[in-house]
C-alpha cells in the first residue's frame, strides 16, 4: 500500500518517542510505504521543530522523560492544535487508554506493535486529519460567502433560512417581492447554493460556531 495514492498532498507522520531504535524503525517502515516521516525524541523537541500547519498525524509514546505524552496531548489541546494523535507505549493500562482515548486520541497502540496495525492506525489517523481540514476549508469558503453579501442579502437569508416564502418576506421586510427575488438571486449565487435545501445545509453547517446571521 502506497500512501500517496490516498491523499492529494503529502501527509506527514510526527514520531515523538525517546527510544531511538523505535523512531528509526518506524521511519524506515513509513519511508517503505512512500510517506513521509519524523522523529523527535522527547515532547519538548516536537513543540520546538515540528510544523504542525502540516496535514498529518502524532504517533506518540506515553511515557518518555520530562513532559509525558497525555501531559504532550493536553497541551496541544489548549493550544488548539487538532492533529489526530496515535498513542504507543509497552507499559498501558485501561485507564490510561481510556483517558487518552477521551482525550481525542484515534488509537491506543501497545509495544511490541505489529507494522499492520500501527500501518492501519496511522492511515485512519490521517484520513480523520483530512477529513478535518476538509470540513474546516469548507466553513470558511460559506463564511466567506456569507460576508461578502449586503445587509439586504443577509436579511432575505435569514427568513429564507427560517423557512419563509417570497411573499412573507417582502411583508416582514416592507418591500416588493419583485425586489426579495432579486435579493434572494444575488445572495444564492454569492452562497454558490443551487436549492434551499443546499443553502439550509450550509447554514447549519457553521451555525454552532459562527453566527453568519447578523
């Protein structure tokens, strides 16, 4: 299996693990498959170096000297950075899984792994990291839509949104439905919505995060 057949720009594997023969062997069995790999050897060395702009995924060791990998995953959390993570380490506990697992994490690898199952992990992982940024470009594409419209096109988006007709609109607008057509047109064509159930969709799409209503 070749990785870059998959994806349509190079993800990029982030190896954090203080055990040197690990890292090597991991970017070896990622460099076999074509897809791009790198090791650090502690938490702090990753949030120094690491590009994490970056499409890709974390395997990452949960106990290794200095800040330890949960402590590594809570960070990164606050800090907003959403890259899957993949959990290694020879000495896990269910508890440990758990939290880690309840803490965003995609997988919860024990050593010695397989290279089948860290394979299959570490692809899940990056399908959910394209999966993300996929989502994420899409809702800034709507409320870039949204932004460019008038305060008139914002108006009529909003009843249109709130399920009203043309003519109910020019009643709660005070102007001719002549004129809630050509608002209607100009604000569907700025939102690239070829249906009402298409521009719903989009609306409610980012609604929970951005109120492109007002």
């Amino acid at each position: 299996m070749v990785f870059e057949h998959f994806f349509e720009d190079s993800p990029t594997v982030y190896i954090v693990d203080d055990e040197p023969l690990v890292r090597v062997s991991l970017i070896d069995l990622f460099d076999s498959l074509k897809l791009k790999a790198v090791g650090y050897e502690s938490a702090d060395e990753f949030l120094s170096e690491a590009d994490l702009r970056q499409h890709g995924c974390i395997l990452l060791d949960v106990f290794m000297p200095g800040t330890n990998g949960l402590d590594l995953q809570s960070q990164l959390a606050l800090a907003g950075n959403t890259m899957p993570i993949v959990f290694m380490t020879g000495r896990g506990t269910v508890p440990m899984s758990v939290q880690a697992m309840k803490a965003g994490a995609t997988d919860f690898l024990l050593k010695p792994f397989e290279n089948g199952a860290v394979i299959a992990a570490t692809f899940a992982a990056i399908r959910r990291d394209a999966e993300r940024r996929q989502f994420v470009a899409a809702c800034e594409q709507i409320r870039q839509a949204a932004a460019s419209l008038t305060p008139r096109e914002r108006e009529v988006m909003k009843y249109v949104g709130d399920g009203l007709m043309n003519k109910q609109i020019a009643y709660e607008m005070k102007i001719s439905e002549m004129m809630v057509k050509l608002h209607r047109g100009r604000m569907m064509r700025k939102m690239q919505a070829g249906s009402l159930a298409e521009l719903v969709k989009k609306l409610d799409l980012v609604a929970t995060e951005f109120d492109i209503y007002q």
